[in-house]
C-alpha cells in the first residue's frame, strides 16, 4: 500500500509537471506571436510614415519645378532678346538656345549671369538639399526642355525628366516621368520685328488690344486708339512671336500683328514706305494692294486682306 500511495502521488506529480510546462510553452509562445505581430505593425507604421512624408515632399518639389521652370525660361527668353538687339540678328534656332542657356549657363559659349541660380544644375542642388531635411535622395535623369506656343500670347516651357527618390532608410522608393509646363506671359516683351527692322531705334512692346470692334458705324475711335497705343491682336495669317523672335514671317495659328504708327517712325527720321501699316507686311518686302481709309490719316493705308480683319470693308475706301 505504501509503494502504490507512493507511485499515484509521483504520477500526480508528473502530470502537474507537464500541465505546468505546458503552459509555460503556451505563454512563450503567445508572447512570440505577440511580438512579431508587433515588430510587423511597428516596421509596417514606418514605412507608412515614410511613404506619407515622401508623398508631400515629392508633391511640394513638382509644384516648386514650375516655378523653378519659369524663371529659368523667363531669363532665358530675356537674354536672346538682349543678345539679339545687341548683335542685330534674329535667333537663328529659338530651342537650341534655350537648352545652351538652362544646361550651360551660357549664350554662344558666352556665360550669362543673369542664369545663376537658374540652370538645371542649380535646380538639382537645390532640390537635394531640401530632400537630405527629410532624409532623402533625389534624382533628376534625363531632362529635356524646348519652347512652343500654344496659344497667341503666352510661350509654353516644357519641362520633361524622370524623377527618382528614395529614403535614406531604403524603405521607400518613388519614380515618375513627368512633363512641367509653364506658361511665360509675352505681355511687354520688346517686339523683335520692330528692333531689327529699324536699326535699334524703334521698340515696340507687346500688349494686347482691349478692343473686339475697330470700327463702329463711321467712328474710328477704336481704331485710332488701337494704331496710337501700338496695340497688337490674334491673328492666323501673321507670325507668333516665336517666329519674330527667329526672324519669320510665316503664318501661325498663334500669330500676332500691330499697325504701325507711321509718325512714330518718322519722327526718327526713318524713311516711310507707301505701303500697308501691317507690321509683319509692311518691314517686308512684300508690296500688296493697299487701300486708304475715308476718315484715317492720309499715311494710314492698308492691305486689301486685312479690311475684314478690321472692320473697314464697308467704308469708303480706295485701293492701289
């Protein structure tokens, strides 16, 4: 009796022993679980952060591109109009000289002052120097940038790359290939038309007409106010200004005329041409028929293609 009391006490001993340890396998266990679900929800808490904080930076870097964007094509555009009326020639290739000035800094291998802090170097720098406060590398590969006109009074700078960026914790990784436009209003930009046609001496800078009607019955009020303040409008048949910029006279859908003010020219002692006041026609060599207007200077004439464009058909006219 003494040794069976014995061996069931041992037994239910044992089976203590192995409950116990069981449980104690049990709590290792949930605790291991535990902490790798934590350890992932912590790494996976992080890497949301750093997605969240890569996200706005990237966000505020596209929106300060077109900024950035602008002022390089808006000194660039300053300097061929300098550089042209100082060498009295018309830019030969508008884009070439664009990608010299934002790549190089340079016109004809020339520096130009006017582009530090505007180039495209200086654009990364800047860049990188905002991404490394968020611990940050950014990269700008393949850039490209060219000039056009999609529309009568603005200049279309178009900016195109593939933006890479990456947390310093290699946690996050972004890429994107975009293109960044601005717009450069051409509002009192010096017309090259005029500058090149008259030797430096007569400037004319653009501003658009606020007149729709030129003529209203027999009043030529708007008329006169449009050719006095050197007033320019839209239209199809004349040349853009990037076109005058280089030195063209082809039509653009984008294309844009004054009248000239022939006392304007006179008055520096430039000699006058009996021909329509039409800026792009008139500093050509072209020689349409012309007509002049009952109730307009007698030095106002005009082509017979641009009656309708101002409203003057139906005034007494008379052409040669």
């Amino acid at each position: 009796m003494v040794n069976g009391d014995t061996n069931k006490k041992m037994g239910i001993k044992n089976r203590k022993g192995i409950f116990f340890t069981l449980i104690v396998i049990a709590a290792i266990s949930l605790f291991l679980i535990s902490y790798t679900f934590y350890s992932n929800y912590g790494e996976r808490g992080k890497t949301h952060d750093r997605i969240n904080t890569l996200n706005t930076f990237i966000f505020s870097i596209e929106e300060n591109l077109e900024r950035q964007i602008f002022i390089s094509g808006f000194r660039s555009l300053f300097v061929m109009q300098t550089e042209s009326i100082e060498q009295g020639a018309y830019i030969q290739n508008a884009t070439y000289s664009l990608n010299e000035l934002f790549f190089n800094g340079s016109y004809n291998n020339v520096e130009q002052p006017i582009m530090i802090g505007a180039t495209f170097s200086d654009i990364q720098d800047e860049i990188q120097q905002k991404a490394n406060k968020v611990n940050a590398y950014i990269t700008l590969n393949n850039p490209s940038i060219s000039l056009t006109q999609s529309d009568p009074w603005n200049i279309d700078i178009i900016f195109n790359v593939n933006l890479d960026a990456q947390d310093q914790g290699r946690l996050v990784t972004w890429n994107k290939t975009q293109s960044y436009i601005s717009k450069i209003p051409i509002k009192d930009f010096e017309d090259p038309l005029y500058l090149l046609s008259t030797g430096g001496t007569v400037t004319n800078r653009i501003e658009k007409t606020p007149f729709a009607n030129f003529s209203n019955g027999s009043s030529l009020t708007n008329l006169n106010s449009h050719i006095t303040n050197r007033y320019y409008k839209s239209n199809s048949q004349a040349p853009s200004y990037l076109n005058r910029l280089q030195g063209s006279n082809a039509a653009s859908e984008f294309g844009i005329e004054s009248l000239i003010h022939i006392p304007q020219l006179s008055n520096q002692g430039i000699n006058i041409q009996d021909k329509t006041v039409v800026d792009y026609i008139y500093f050509s060599i072209s020689t349409p028929i012309s007509c002049r207007i009952t109730g307009m200077p007698s030095w106002f004439k005009i082509d017979q293609a641009h009656l309708t464009d101002y409203q003057l058909n139906g005034l007494e006219h008379s052409c040669n």
